[in-house]
C-alpha cells in the first residue's frame, strides 16, 4: 500500500497529451485530437453557451406561449399568470419582460383594475418596484414598468374608505399606528385645552 500522506503526493491522473502517450500516440493520431478536443472543452462549452443563448428570444417565446392563457381567465387569476411567467424570464431580458409582457398586459387588459383588490394592485406595484430596484435601465425598462403600475385611482377603486386611506398613507411612507398616534395627541390636546 502506498503511503498518501506526505507533501508534495500527486495522484496520478491521464490529462493532456498523456492519453496519447497511453493509447499509443503515433500508431492512433485520432487521440491527439481527442486530446485537445478534451483540453478545450472548458472554452468551447462556456463560447458555445454565450453564442446559443438568446435571452430575449426565449423571453418572446414564454410569452407568445403564455399570452393564449390569459384570454379566457379572471382578472385575479390573469394578473397572477402574468407575474408567474415574467419570473420565468431570464434577468438578462427584463427589458422585454417590461415592455412586451408587463406593459402589454396593462394595456390589453386596461379594466381589470376594476375587479381586482386594492391589495393585488399593490403587490403588482410592488413587483414592478422590485425589477426596477433589481436592474439597471435599458431599452427603457423603467419607463416601461413606471407605465405598467396601476395609479392611486386605479388601486383605490371600489375600496372601502379605511382602504384608501391605507393606501394613500402607505404610498406617502407614513404608516397607520403614526396616523392613530396623530389622531390620539390631537384627541388629548382638544380636552387639556377645554
């Protein structure tokens, strides 16, 4: 048994140009180009990979494939596929993702904020938000999220007023316990000055 443990051990592996060796060289030269064949595969993979990979591509391809989806479902269930196949596009394309998907459902679909709650309005707001924090601008992709939000009209139609309110609060940064902490100090300054 051989003794692994001391410095400077190298396990014996075949690589470049000893698999030649190995299977003859001279008499078999198909193992030469075998040889670099394996010692370039690392480069060719990762050039082959960047060369077939079209992102925009695939992200026009989810959607052409998802937009006959959308025809026949609610409002709720149409936002919510919208959202799931926007997350299957690639960060790479969220240029398209914002115009020809995002954008585009708002503007197919210009009533369905009529249905949908205040809170899934929201969320959609927040998840254009969150690419917009996400990735730089290009392609106007910012433009093209800030056009796809729904508008403090929009969210807050068909809302109870407590809703609104929240809404508008929650849009301006100032939370619900501030505004009852306001409304309590207002309540104790009227009755210490009567």
């Amino acid at each position: 048994m051989q003794d692994i443990g001391y410095i400077g051990y190298k396990e014996a592996k075949i690589g470049f140009g000893e698999a030649t060796a190995a299977t003859g060289g001279a008499a078999f030269p198909v193992t030469a180009v075998i040889d670099a064949a394996v010692a370039l595969a690392p480069f060719i993979i990762s050039w082959t990979n960047n060369i077939f990979s079209h992102p925009a591509a695939d992200a026009l391809g989810i959607i052409s494939a998802t937009k006959p989806l959308l025809v026949n479902q609610d409002p709720q269930t149409r936002m919510a596929t919208v959202i799931a196949a926007s997350q299957k596009i690639s960060s790479a394309a969220k240029d398209v993702d914002a115009e020809k998907w995002l954008l585009w459902y708002r503007q197919s679909y210009p009533n369905d904020y009529t249905v949908l709650s205040p809170d899934a309005k929201t969320y959609w707001n927040n998840y254009l938000n969150s690419i917009r924090s996400s990735h730089r601008d290009g392609n106007n992709m910012y433009f093209n999220l800030q056009s796809a939000m729904f508008t403090t009209d929009q969210i807050n139609y068909n809302s109870s007023p407590i809703q609104s309110v929240s809404t508008i609060l929650s849009s301006t940064g100032i939370s619900t316990n501030t505004i009852i902490y306001v409304a309590i100090g207002i309540g104790l300054y009227l009755l210490i000055k009567k």
